[in-house]
C-alpha cells in the first residue's frame, strides 16, 4: 500500500512539474490535411495555431518527406523557409492574434508512392530557454486508383490586367471566379511585384488585406452565384512596366492557379496617356534604373557602402562546404547592401538558384569543422545560419558529404 501511496505521489508530483515547467499548456496546434492524395496532385497542409500567452520569437517547423515539394500560401508575416527537407515559419514576434492559421500548398510528385508521414514542433523562448511543442503526426496515403478530379465541378478564375495609366503605373486588376458549385470557405491570393501597391476596389464580401506583397480576398464560403468578380487596383508609380501578376484561389484543400486565366493588358478609354507604350523598351528602361539604384550609395554604421550586386558564384571542383544565411521565392533578388543594413554583414555574400529559390551563403571551406566554427561565428549576428555542402557544385547533404572519400578533411 505504501509503495503504491509512493508511486501514486510521485506521479502526481511529475504531472504538476511538467504542468509549470512543461511547455505552455495552453498552445494548442490543429493540423489539418488530406488522408489520401493522388499522385502528381496538390494538397494543403494548414496549421491553426491557439498561441495562449505566447508572444516574441517562434519557429515552426515541419518535415516534409521525399516526393513532395511545397509553396508558402499563408505565412501571417512569417519568414518562409524550405531547406534540407524542412519547411519553416519564423517570426520575430508572433501574430497578435491569439488563434491564427498558416498554410502551404504541398505537391505530391508523379511518381512518389505509399505514405508520406509530416510531423514536426513548434518551438519558442520562456524564461530563456527553448520549449518545444510537438506538432501531430499526418500521413498521407499516395493512392493512384483515386478518381482524377471532376472539373465540371472545380472553380476556375478569369483575369484581365486593364491599364489605367500605364505612365505612372496604375493599374486594374479584375478576377471573375466561377465556383461552379463549390460551396467551401476559401481565399484567393495575388504576389503583387516589389514596388507596387495593392488597394481594393470591389471585395464582392470577403474581407481584403495587402501584405506581404500579396493581395488576399477571405471568403468563409464562396459566393453562390454562377460567378462574381473581385477587382483591385496596383500603383507602381512613373517608370514601372506593365506588372505581371500571378496567384491562386484556395478552396478546401485544393489550390487552383489563377494563371488559367487572361491576362492581357486592356488599356482604359479614360486613360490620360498620349502615345502607345512600348513593353519591351519600358522593361529595359526599368532595369536600367534598378541597376542604378542598386549601386547607389546607402548608409551604414562604418559611413557608406557601395551597394554591389550578388553574383552566382563558379561551382568549384570536389567538395567544399558554405554557410547559408537566407532563402526567399518571392522576393527580388538582394545585393549586398541589403545584408550589410539588415545584419550588418560586411563580407560578399554568394547567391544560387534551385528549385525556384534563391539562396544566399557566405564562406567557403574544403573542412567541416572550419565551416562549423564560422557559422558559430556567424550565428551572433545572423541566428539561423546553417551548414550547407556541394559536390562540384551540385547539392548534396552534410552527411553525404562527411561520409563521401572525396572530403578534404
């Protein structure tokens, strides 16, 4: 009797420690996913937070298996990164929201079969230390013998871009969805380019928001009828080409891109412009003028810096080791100056393109441990520095490259 007393006390004592100094019970994060996709499909992975008293720094992060590729939807403000088989979300500071939802659309490649298993934490700062949340486990079941999607039933999106005055930029977006009997909540998102705006002009009752670069309409169910359209306006200012805007509306767990649609420019009858415009000659004068600016001088802590262009880097031979300091889809390429005022880092940086990404990396090392020592370095001023390594200039992991006979160490 005394020894179950004992190990019922114990227990008990384990459970109110891990209570207070356990993870926040009060978070909570719903995964919500497919049980089954076809393969060569597209999917949504969504993420609902309940953030309880969670505020500041965080970071999701999530596994993503071989065969599926992803594309951010809906990050709420997040850094949006996919690198060596994780996807992660992080902020600085956390939506203020105290229940928010992220997304991604995931793409199950054509020949990928069987099950896939997504799981992944949610980790953040408490009394200066890391806590982890574990986030649920999914499976998804690759099965081919599943129906093609009926697209009698599928919504589908028209567009026209309609120049209001194309000398200074302004511009009308129109989008005419057809939900053909999709009744599901959803949300349509627009990538508007760096240097434009994006304001409202016909919302047709979902709620609009511009950040982000991303024009987003939220509907909690598609409008009813046969179809609608949602219209906005983007500004650029003078010396801007005619902008190319591509998107996608999200239903359910489907994701249809808009770029179905047309896209044509149709210029207005009330547009102030005298004389045609020449596409071909506006997009060189504009990237004359955003060379310009790029090597403009800008300010920084030791005085001024010559705002240099990153370059990609000649692959060298055997293989060589580098810090990856950052990684975007949607932005425009950066140049040094952009890491020199916001990490205040002095050095070149090195940019390679994959899979639709630009990555930017500092450092070149034929050893392991030189490139570790300079990411720990590296780590003070920019945290989420990691090791990445190539073999003759191709990509590969550290551990391959640790195990090949071809490493310099």
């Amino acid at each position: 009797m005394i020894k179950l007393l004992s190990a019922f006390l114990s227990a008990s004592m384990l459970f109110i420690l891990s209570y207070f100094f356990g993870p926040d019970p009060s978070i909570k994060v719903e995964v919500q996913a497919p049980a089954k996709v076809r393969p060569g499909d597209d999917f949504i992975y969504q993420l609902k937070v309940s953030k309880g008293n969670l505020n500041g720094f965080s970071r999701i992060q999530v596994f993503i298996p071989q065969g599926l590729t992803v594309t951010p939807v809906d990050v709420k403000n997040a850094e949006f990164l996919f690198e060596e088989d994780y996807v992660k979300f992080i902020w600085i500071n956390l939506p203020e929201d105290p229940e928010f939802t992220v997304s991604m659309k995931v793409h199950v490649d054509a020949n990928s079969e069987g099950e896939k298993y997504l799981n992944g934490e949610l980790s953040y700062i408490e009394n200066d230390k890391t806590e982890k949340f574990p986030l649920q486990q999914t499976t998804v079941v690759l099965d081919a013998s599943l129906p093609q999607a009926d697209n009698t039933s599928r919504p589908d999106v028209e567009r026209k871009l309609i120049a209001l005055n194309a000398d200074q930029g302004e511009y009308q977006i129109e989008l005419t969805i057809h939900p053909n009997k999709e009744q599901s909540a959803a949300r349509f998102i627009d990538d508007i380019p760096e240097g434009f705006t994006a304001s409202v002009v016909d919302a047709h009752g979902s709620d609009f928001s511009f950040t982000e670069q991303s024009a987003i309409f939220i509907w909690k169910e598609l409008p009813k009828e046969n179809s609608f359209t949602i219209v906005y306006k983007v500004n650029g200012g003078a010396n801007k080409p005619s902008p190319n805007i591509n998107g996608m509306l999200v239903y359910g767990d489907q994701v249809l891109s808009s770029n179905s649609g047309t896209a044509t420019p149709v210029e207005s009858t009330t547009s102030t412009t005298e004389t045609a415009t020449n596409p071909v000659a506006d997009a060189i004068v504009a990237q004359l003028v955003e060379t310009e600016k790029n090597r403009s001088q800008i300010p920084s802590e030791s005085g001024t810096a010559i705002a240099q262009d990153i370059q990609l880097p000649a692959p060298q031979s055997g293989i060589y080791y580098k810090v990856q300091i950052s990684a975007t889809m949607k932005s425009p390429v950066r140049n040094n100056a952009w890491f020199s005022t916001k990490y205040k880092w002095q050095d070149n940086v090195d940019l390679a393109m994959q899979d639709g990404w630009k990555k930017y990396m500092i450092g070149t090392f034929n050893n392991y441990e030189q490139a570790k020592a300079f990411r720990n370095q590296t780590s003070e001023k920019i945290s989420d520095a990691f090791v990445v390594a190539y073999d003759h200039g191709q990509r590969i992991s550290v551990q391959e490259a640790l195990k090949s006979n071809k490493s310099n160490q």
